[in-house]
C-alpha cells in the first residue's frame, strides 16, 4: 500500500511542478530530488503510516494550486476532503488545511461572508472523521491525544540541543540539494530568472506557514520534518529554471545526491560525527 501511496505522490509533486514552472525538464528534474529523498525511500515504503499522510498531504498542496490558478472553489472541497483521509493516516495531512486556509484568506480578503463560510465548511470536512475517531478512543480507552503529545514529549526529553537536531536532520534531509537550494535563493535576492506571479508568491507563502507546525513538534526527526521538503524543492527549482536549457548540467549533482541518500544509514551516518564538529565550532 505504501509504494502505491509512494508513487502518487511523486505524480502529484511532479504535476504541481510542471503546472508551477511550465516547464516538463525542470519538474522532471526537482521531482528527482522527492523521489530520491531519504526521507522518502526510508520511511515511505515501509511499515509505517506517514507516507499516507505524506500523500495526501502533496494532493492538498496541489489542489490548491490548481484553485489559486483558477478560483474554482471544487479544487479546495478536493482538497478538504483528502485532508479528511490523510489525517487518518498521519497528522501530516492536516498541515494541508493550512494551505486552503491561506489561499482562502488571500482569495476571499474583500468577502468576509464567503471566506467564512468556506472556512467552516471545508474546516468541517477535514476534521470531522479524525474527530470522530479520538472521540470514540477517549471513550473506549480514555485516552486522548494529549497523551500521545505528553509521551512523546518525555521521550524526546534527553535528546541534543535543538541546534544540532537541526542541523542533523536538515543536513541528512537535503543533503547536496542544498547547493540547488542556496542557488534558489541567490537567483530570488538578485531577482535573476524566475519571476513569481501572485499566485505563485501566495501558494509559497501558503506552502511555508504549513510547515511551522512542526517546530512545535517535541521530536526533531527526518520523519517529522520530511514535509518541509517540497518547500526546498520548490526553491531549488528556481535555480534549475533560471539554468533550464542547460539543465543536463547538474546531472553529477543530482547523481551524488541519490548516492548519498541510499548510502545515508549504512555510511555516512556511521562515519560523520556531527556531535564533534558542533562541539568543537561552539566552544
């Protein structure tokens, strides 16, 4: 089930890519960098339930947008709705809502009656069948998930300053993605290449309050901040995009960066103590 939720989700992340770009070599490209993930080929796949969530999650992201694209409201009632399953799976579907709630905001500003009203409504849709299920937990097992937040909480309690969970976690998550990244940035500051519509501008806007949850998350994990990934990727590809007719040219990039991801756990964790580098810099 998890390799099928795997490949859709790839599909998606590739068509939201090639609808934000307009460009089938750079989404190709970027969609490597998700496909390819260590996040992705480690926990996806697998006995666990996040790559449910982690699907649903990129059906929201692109339902919303196809609505930012065409102000057609049926996008957003889609999206509430996947919201609705994946949040079944893992909490990373409900990061989703975030997104609707954004471009909801931004698209209804002038409208308070319609923003509400549709807030509700797909507020409604989202979290009435997770609702549902606590209610019948705390009932049957008196349980809530407070209980999950607080255990969870206590066994993150002994772990490393947050700075070097940071570090650890981002690093492993992007690894040489981040030379794509850092170019992202530069081609953004120097407003060189890509130039964002206001569509664009608010889905990333959308895109990047939907992952500040985690930060409040006890646990600093690659499974956890796995979903600020296609935020990454998005960046990346503005680099990609800026070099578009010469895209082949980051091939040895992107085959160091798969290398390194599927080598991740047997390798190079073994073999580099972050713990000592961060020790020694900060003394």
């Amino acid at each position: 089930m998890n390799i099928v939720f795997y490949v859709i989700a790839n599909l998606f992340f590739y068509k939201l890519l090639e609808e934000f770009f307009e460009s089938r070599k750079v989404a190709f490209g970027s969609a490597i960098l998700l496909a390819a993930n260590y996040a992705m080929i480690t926990f996806g796949p697998t006995y666990l339930m996040d790559m449910g969530g982690w699907m649903f999650y990129f059906i929201t992201i692109f339902l919303v947008f196809r609505f930012l694209k065409t102000e057609k409201i049926k996008y957003l009632l889609w999206g509430s709705l996947a919201i609705s399953v994946g949040g079944l799976f893992k909490e990373y579907g409900y990061l989703g809502f975030i997104t609707i709630l954004i471009a909801l905001i931004i698209t209804y500003k002038s409208n308070v009656k319609k923003l509400i009203k549709y807030s509700l409504l797909f507020g409604g849709f989202a979290i009435l069948p997770t609702v549902l299920v606590h209610i019948s937990m705390y009932i049957n097992y008196n349980y809530s998930y407070l209980d999950w937040f607080s255990f969870t909480k206590s066994l993150f309690a002994g772990s490393p300053t947050k700075l070097l969970s940071y570090i650890k976690v981002f690093g492993s998550l992007f690894t040489f993605g981040w030379f794509l990244f850092l170019g992202g940035i530069y081609s953004l500051i120097k407003k060189s290449g890509t130039k964002f519509n206001s569509q664009q501008i608010t889905f990333l806007i959308a895109l990047f309050l939907s992952i500040t949850p985690i930060f409040l998350w006890p646990g600093i994990t690659q499974r956890i901040f796995f979903v600020s990934v296609p935020l990454l990727i998005l960046i990346s590809s503005v680099f990609l995009k800026k070099y578009e007719s010469r895209i082949y040219y980051f091939a040895p990039l992107f085959i160091i960066y798969i290398l390194a991801n599927f080598t991740m756990d047997k390798y190079i964790l073994p073999l580099i103590n972050i713990d000592y580098f961060i020790q020694v810099f900060f003394k």
